[in-house]
C-alpha cells in the first residue's frame, strides 16, 4: 500500500512541476507586435474609432498571458478581414474607459457597430469563433 502512495505523490509532483512550468512558458511568452492594421485605442480616439462599422476592440494588458495569446489571432484577422476593425485597448493605461465598459476579466473582445456595443466575450477564442461572432452583426 505505501508503494502505491510513493506512485501517486510522485505523480502528482510531476504534474504539478509540469504546470508551473508550462505557466512559465506561456507567461514569459514574448510580445507579438501589432499589425499595422491594428488600431491603438485611448480616451482621445475611441469614439472615432468605433463608430462607424464592425470594429472588435480587444482589451487587454502586458501582463497577461491569454492577451499575449490572443495578438497573433487579431492580427491575422485585422490583415485577413479588411471590412472588420481591430483595435486594441490597454487597460493599464486607460482605466477609465475600461471602468466604463465594466471590463472585469482580460482577455475581453467587446465587438462594436456603428458605435454600439453588441457583443462581448471573455478569453482566448479561435479566429474562427471570433468571426463567427462577427458575421452574426454584417
């Protein structure tokens, strides 16, 4: 019986070793830069920005590993889907606007049309299932 305890722990242990370093990995996961496609949103440019339109406004922070996850995904579609709007709100530097739109947990895609908000979705999401979301609003 002790036998089968040392077994257990010691798989336990490696799996518990096995997901800190996977979170390592995935947290100390480089930046990927942003399309030239994509825009940077702020106080001053929000409003322009999202009123006419598809836009899908991601907002994020540096810090956050799923965000990381989430640019290569916005990218490819900001240059792949030249009738959607991607842009990107940091909600570190702007936390006034992510108070106003009751941003609670990041990654969060907000999909704006002609200005109003009509969808909104938490999480790392295939390009796939952002633009089945997207469609539903053309």
């Amino acid at each position: 019986m002790t036998i089968v305890f040392y077994i257990i722990g010691g798989l336990v242990l490696l799996f518990i070793a096995y997901s800190v370093y996977s979170f390592q990995k995935i947290k100390n996961q480089p930046a990927v830069a942003d399309s030239d496609k994509v825009k940077v949103l702020n106080s001053n440019n929000f409003a322009a920005i999202t009123k006419r339109g598809i836009v899908v406004v991601d907002f994020w922070a540096p810090w956050c590993a799923p965000c990381k996850m989430m640019a290569p995904i916005l990218n490819d579609i900001a240059e792949s889907e030249p009738d959607i709007t991607i842009a990107k709100l940091n909600v570190d530097n702007q936390q006034q606007l992510a108070a106003k739109f009751a941003i609670r947990g990041i990654p969060t895609m907000v999909i704006f049309k002609n200005g109003k908000e009509v969808k909104r979705f938490t999480g790392v999401k295939t390009k796939s299932v952002i633009l089945n979301e997207v469609e539903k609003f053309k």
